[in-house]
C-alpha cells in the first residue's frame, strides 16, 4: 500500500515542532521530526521524506546548512524544501532560494497557509515525476546525455538560467516578473528563448529539464 506523504519538520522548539506535527498528521501525513539539522540528516538516511519543512535558526547545524548538505545528495535533489522563518530581511530570502529552497513561510502563520503551501509543493512535484514516467526520463541515462544537457544550459544567459531556476519551482510568470523586477513580457520572451535553446516544448519540460541537471546545485 503506497504510504501517505511523508514530511520531515526540523525545528529546536518542542512546542513548535509538537504542533506542527499534529497539525499534519490531523491532514493525514505521516510525520517525522528532528530537532537540528544533524539529527534530520541521520533520519534522512533510513527514510527520505517527501517534503521538509524546517527552521532556520537551529543549534548545532542550521537551517542553511542543513538545506545545502542535502541539496549535495542528488537522490534528495528533488524533495520540496520550505522554511519557516522570523527574519524578514530579504538578503536571508534571497540566500536560501540560492540553496534550492522553495518556498517561505513567515512566523506566525496561520495554520492553513502552511498546510496549502505543503499540498502545492507535494502536487506540483508529483505532476513533474508523472511526466516524467509518462516520457521514460526520470534522469539522464548516461554521461553523455547530461553533459549534452549541461551544454544545453550553458547555451543560456545568466538572466535566462534564472528565470528557468523559478520555473522549476512551479512559479507564474507573473511571481518570475516580480522577484526579478522586470516585465511579464520580458518574462515571456526569456521563456519562449529558453524552450528553444533546450529543445523542450513545454514549462513542464522545462521543470523536468531543470531537475535532472540538479539546477540548484549549479551557479547561475
């Protein structure tokens, strides 16, 4: 029986991280929690999750660091990373989504924002692994073919990779415009640029593309 999402939450406050794990298992999740970064890395090797939701500030190892020692595993690549936060400061954003992370959510919050943000990432990764299954391509086959796709991404310009990094993390066109400042229209033409220089007819194909070259694991 295939089990229900399984999602990891790291946080150092046990009143905290008590709740959240009640609140996602009252939605039917399994749950499993660690209270640093070391012991969420110790849990990750038995079982991966499906979704982490973490803390920043943590003992020990924090949130960061914990986000990019599993970002260096390309079997975790693909699991959807939210942090829940109280700093604000857009430089922290900005240096988090370097590292792979998909989503913030600022403290407080309500219940439900946390729980819709959960069900998006869990779909949006769950339609990416479907078509990927539908096309046979859950990953390049060989060293050649993900070289031939790393030239395909180096044929992009810096501004074309970034816009290509959001679009593997299921934003609009509308969210791309306004975390790069520029037009939706500009937005449109550095999609379309970049279907065509990676030979993909399609966002999703794009997404997928991004995915199996492991894009937040390269500069951009």
């Amino acid at each position: 029986m295939k089990r229900e999402a399984m999602i990891l939450v790291v946080d150092d406050d046990p009143g905290l991280r008590c709740g959240l794990y009640d609140l996602l298992c009252l939605y039917g999740f399994d749950v499993c929690t660690a209270a640093d970064g070391i012991e969420a890395l110790s849990l990750m090797e038995q079982d991966p999750p499906d979704l982490i939701v973490s803390d920043i500030i943590m003992p020990g190892m924090n949130g960061y660091q914990f986000c990019s020692r599993v970002r260096d595993r390309v079997e975790w690549l693909r699991i959807p990373f939210i942090f829940l936060t109280a700093k604000e400061e857009v430089g922290d954003v900005r240096y988090g989504r370097e590292l792979g992370v998909e989503d913030y959510i600022m403290k407080p919050f309500e219940s439900e924002d946390l729980v819709a943000a959960v069900l998006g990432k869990l779909a949006r990764f769950a339609q990416l692994a479907q078509h990927e299954r539908k096309r046979g391509k859950t990953s390049p086959r060989s060293k050649r073919e993900l070289d031939e796709r790393r030239e395909a991404f180096e044929s992009l310009t810096a501004r074309e990779r970034e816009v290509l990094r959001l679009i593997a993390r299921g934003k609009r066109n509308a969210d791309i415009a306004g975390q790069l400042v520029i037009g939706v229209s500009t937005v449109k033409t550095h999609v379309s640029n970049i279907l065509a220089k990676l030979g993909v007819g399609s966002r999703v194909e794009a997404a997928t593309f991004a995915l199996g070259i492991g894009l937040d694991c390269l500069d951009v």
